[in-house]
DNA sequence: CCTGCTACCTGATGGC
DNA sequence: TGCCATCAGGTAGCAG
C-alpha cells in the first residue's frame, strides 16, 4: 500500500543499514517478482539479476516518486512495491516466512516480499532506464513543486482525483493521499481540473505537501523495523480525514462520508464541503 | 498525443 | 463450515 511517505520513509531507515555494504550475493526465490513488466522470461531475468548483482555495492538509497532505489557502484536496483510489497531485514542470512528475493549482504540480509507478485526488483543502468521512472513528474516534496507548476498541470480536462493518480504529472501520490487532498483543499474530485480556479489551485497545492508532509510526520515515528516481519506502518488510520470512512460523518461539517468509482477505483468525498 | 479500460496476482472479508 | 463474490493503498499495455 506504500505511496509516497511510506517509500520516503522506507529509504530513509533503510540507509544505515545498507549504504556502504556489499552484496556478497542476491537469491531469487520466486522469479516472477524480478519479470520484466512484458510478463514473460522470469528464469533468464532471475539469472541475469543475480549475475549483475554479485560483488556489487551499494553507494546510495534513493526514491523516485513509489520507487525505491538502491544505487550501486555499476547500475541500480529498482523496487517498486506496487499494492503489498515490503521490505524484511534478517540479521543472518537464514531467511524465515515468504520472501522473493534476497540480498545477503556482508553485514546481513535484505529480503523483498510481496506474496501477491505485484511489485518488482529489477537492475537497471540507470533509473531512466526504466519507462515508468523516467515518465515521471514533478516530485511533490520537491521545490520544484511550486503553485505555478500546479496550475501548469491543471491544464487538463480530467477529474481532479485521476489527474492526481497519474503519475507522469505529480509522482507519488496513490489512491489515499489524493482523495486526502481533494478533501483538505475542499474540492470535489469529480471536479475538471481545468475548471479549478486559480485560488482553488493554490490551496491544492498547500494541501497536497500538507497531507504528504503529515504522513511523512507518521511514518517516521516510530521508524520502520524491517527485523519485525510483522511490521507495518502504525497510526496511518488515525490520520486520514475521509479515505475510507464511508458512511461516518465528516470531521469538517459532520455530513456523511460518501465512497464513489472513479476509474474503476474507489474514491472517497464530502459532497457537502467538496465543491 | 491523450484518455479510459483491463489484466496482472493473491489473500482477506462478508454474505448466504 | 464451506463456498463464492467482492475488494485491496498500482501500473503497463492496449484500443479508440
């Protein structure tokens, strides 16, 4: 379920741990989770991906709007975690529970788990490499992210809520954080973007760092532990203002909460407040 | 070029 | 209890 303050936070605990180790050797255990995205030849890019490993080192952890990088000192490897997909840190190199790929490192293993085979490790040259790293937009915790570049991007006749999924425009924002912000900017996210007038634009964007900044805020505290299989991110529930509470009164004007599809996904709004 | 729909996987949940 | 339908926080690929 990770979107962009879980990856943020994910890579920021992840750097004392790995920066500076060694991947003495990398185990594919279930190949599908390392295919291209064509879907076929698992076995040879299970081969190759341990072949380009071995030996290598890790120089940098880095994220790119969802995806998770871990830089070496020849190419990069590229997580993404898609719905389910997590992170698992073993202090040997004995591996316990599903886990698709691992990583022994010299001072550990690093284990990728995704049970239901959505998410991805692959190795690439560079990021760009890889079409849906190098189509991406403007990070939002970036200063890049300006008001002005807001309203650049809404130049768009689409719904709002899909305008904020896509990810080539904003990268980073899921199914939660964008029907956050539509609620926290009070706009309704069947709204046509380029219909939002320029005020309305400027408090999309203050709302858009502030519920991304906030969950950072969540994240971060208590850090991920990667040694617990068991964990998760704590309190994220606790923050959400409407994702979800179908049917509960909203927290700003007590009405009910009311769930619709968009793009065959859920959204959830005050109509009463969400303008 | 843009937009919208579906497939991709597996597990959890709820109704009957 | 068992079975079936539905749902899940994402993206690539394809058709129009």
């Amino acid at each position: 379920m990770p979107e962009l303050p879980e990856v943020e936070a994910v890579a920021r605990a992840l750097r004392p741990l790995v920066e500076g180790r060694t991947i003495r050797r990398a185990r594919v255990l279930h190949p599908i989770a390392v295919r291209p995205s064509s879907g076929r030849g698992a076995r040879r890019a299970a081969q190759d991906l341990v072949a380009r490993l071995r030996g290598r080192w890790i120089t940098r952890v880095g994220r790119r709007g969802k995806y998770l990088l871990l830089e070496l000192d020849r190419g990069c490897v590229v997580m993404h975690f898609r719905l389910d997909g997590q992170l698992v840190w073993f202090d040997s190199h004995t591996l316990a529970g599903h886990v698709d790929v691992a990583l022994d490192l010299d001072s550990g293993t690093l284990g990728f788990v995704d049970r239901r085979h959505f998410g991805r490790v692959q190795h690439f040259t560079q990021p760009d490499d890889l079409p849906g790293i190098r189509a991406l937009g403007v990070d939002p915790l970036t200063p890049e992210f300006t008001a002005e570049k807001l309203a650049d991007i809404l130049r768009s006749s689409r719904p709002l809520k899909l305008l904020l999924l896509d990810q080539a425009r904003i990268a980073g924002l899921g199914n939660i954080y964008s029907s956050e912000a539509l609620w926290r900017a009070r706009l309704d996210p069947r709204r046509r973007a380029h219909r939002v007038l320029p005020a309305e634009a400027r408090r999309l964007h203050k709302a858009i760092v502030a519920v991304l900044l906030r969950a950072l805020e969540c994240c971060l505290h208590p850090a991920p532990d990667f040694r617990d299989p068991g964990w998760w991110f704590q309190g994220l529930e606790e923050i959400l203002r409407v994702y979800g509470r179908e049917g509960k009164p909203c927290r700003r004007c007590g009405a009910a909460v009311r769930r619709i599809e968009q793009g065959g996904r859920s959204t959830y709004a005050c109509f009463r407040c969400q303008k």
